[in-house]
C-alpha cells in the first residue's frame, strides 16, 4: 500500500486508482489485505488525502466520507461503494461471476452489507481524529447507524435476559427466556442512552445518532464480553449479580474511552461533561441485571 502519493497524481496515468479514508484503520486494514491476496491487481491505493493534480479534482467531486473512490478510465471518471467492489470482483475474476454481480437481488445485498460495514467501521474501531468537515458522510450512514442502535441494543438486552437462567435464582422459569423482560430491558437501556444523547445535544454536541450507536456497540460488547467471562465460572459456582455488574461497568468504562477524540469530547468543561454521563450511561445500563434479576424473582416468587 502506497504511504504517500500516487507517483501518476496528475491524471496522466492508465492505471485505475483507488482512493481510500485513510483515518479509518479498518479501512486501511481492509485494503491492505485485499493487495496481500492479489485481488486488487494492477490498480493504485491511496489514502485519499494525498491524491493531487487532475486526480484531486475528480475525486473531490465524487467523494464521500465512509466510502471508497475508484477512478476509471484515465482517472477521468469514478465509481465509489458497492459499485467500485464489484468492479475490483469482476475485474479479477471475469465469466461467471460477474453476471451474479450484475443480478439486481445479489447487488442490492451486496450494497447494504457495504453500507452497514461502511457506516459502523469507525465504531468497530474509533478513529484517532474527529470527523473532516470538508467530507460529509452519505445521507443513508445515519440511518445505518440508527438501524444498528436497535441492533446492537436488541443484542445487549437479549443478553441480559439470557444471563439470568445462570445467573438468577435457580427455579423452572429462570431457564426460560423472558420476553416481557426483554422488552423492559430494551426500554430501560434504551431510555438511559436516549436521556444522555439528549443531555449532549443540550451541551453542543449534535450527533446524536453516532453516540446512541457508540452506547449500544459498547453495551452489547460489553455484555458478550461479561457472559463469556463468567459463563463457565457460573456454572462451577454462584456469582453474586452485583460482581457481574462490576465486571461489565469496567469492561464498558475501558472501552468508551477509546471513543473520546471522534465524538468530539474536548478537554473542556462540556466535553469534560460529556465523558462522564456517556461512561455513566453505559456503565450504568449493565446494572439493569440486578434491576431485573430483583425484578423477576419478586415476580416468580409473588403468588
């Protein structure tokens, strides 16, 4: 992969040039591999902030923040998302499959799978700086993430619900999953990241779509990581409910700190602000378990 610019920045070249976010590690990452295994071929990468001359122009007039460029034919014409992978597909693997990527059904899931990769890749792995406002993401990455918040929320609270047959009272019902539990649970942890986005927008910080899908990625992660920590201790001995919220609280504490830069959480008084509701926020959601394990066992035991 090309560390600096292209040496045919000056839309001189024949060969196709691949432009790239190159803040995004999981982007970079990405490319990195497809060159190690040879699908990429003959064509061009580089990180997109060091494309200059006639290549500059060009891209600039196609690009988008959370998707690729290829530029085509001269570097006088470009193709970005879904379309530029399944040019690179076709391009090395001619016959067959290019028909089955020009097949209006597998395109379009091809295109949505892109789409949620490329709206989430900078919550799988946060970026180091904050967003360029020079490049605004595509109009459909808010409504992934949205998409993803009740996703990864569904996942979280589904997990809550779970634990409870190895971590509640021992009784016929606790094996079952509860549905009216997962439904409190959503509405629960959900109300608690709702409240502190709103909170953030009052401070100044408008993106409130990213920051519920940082919350809910970090809840349920932090809840898959808890229940693979203490499945098998569960089952060799009793945990107490209160030292399966203290494990998830610090698991959710060390990862939203990695957050910090590309929320746009300052060193300020409202930044300051900022980090410790949303660590509160996520800490505190994992303690919905003890909120619902009392909860269910009242019920189970009431007449």
């Amino acid at each position: 992969m090309n560390d600096t610019a292209p040496a045919n920045s000056e839309g001189n070249s024949n060969l196709p040039l691949l432009a790239f976010d190159g803040d995004c590690r999981l982007c970079v990452g990405s490319i990195r591999s497809l060159e190690k295994m040879g699908l990429l071929g003959d064509l061009e990468t580089c990180a997109a902030t060091l494309v200059t001359g006639a290549d500059r122009v060009v891209l600039d007039q196609h690009r988008r923040a959370g998707e690729i460029v290829l530029l085509l034919n001269g570097r006088t014409e470009a193709i970005s998302g879904a379309s530029a992978f399944r040019w690179i597909l076709q391009k090395r693997f001619p016959g067959k499959l290019s028909q089955i990527l020009n097949w209006l059904p597998v395109f379009i899931v091809m295109t949505l799978g892109y789409r949620f990769i490329a709206s989430f890749r900078r919550i799988f792995i946060p970026p180091k700086v904050t967003p360029d406002p020079l490049f605004l993401e595509p109009s459909w990455v808010p409504l992934f993430r949205g998409m993803g918040f009740l996703m990864f929320l569904s996942i979280a609270a589904a997990l809550l619900v779970t634990s409870y047959s190895w971590l509640g009272p021992s009784t016929a019902d606790a094996a079952n999953f509860s549905v009216s539990l997962f439904r409190d649970s959503i509405l629960l942890i959900g109300s608690i990241f709702i409240c502190n986005g709103v909170l953030l927008w009052t401070l100044g910080f408008r993106r409130i779509i990213d920051h519920l899908a940082v919350q809910s990625w970090i809840c349920a992660i932090g809840m898959i990581f808890c229940s693979v920590i203490l499945l098998i201790p569960a089952k060799l001995f009793d945990i107490p409910l209160f030292m399966a919220c203290l494990l998830y609280a610090l698991i959710s504490i060390w990862l939203v700190q990695s957050y910090w830069t590309w929320l746009g959480f300052q060193n300020g008084k409202k930044g300051q602000i900022a980090k410790i509701t949303t660590t509160f926020a996520v800490a505190y959601s994992g303690s919905a378990q003890i909120l619902y394990q009392l909860y269910s066992a009242l019920m189970i035991q009431s007449p």
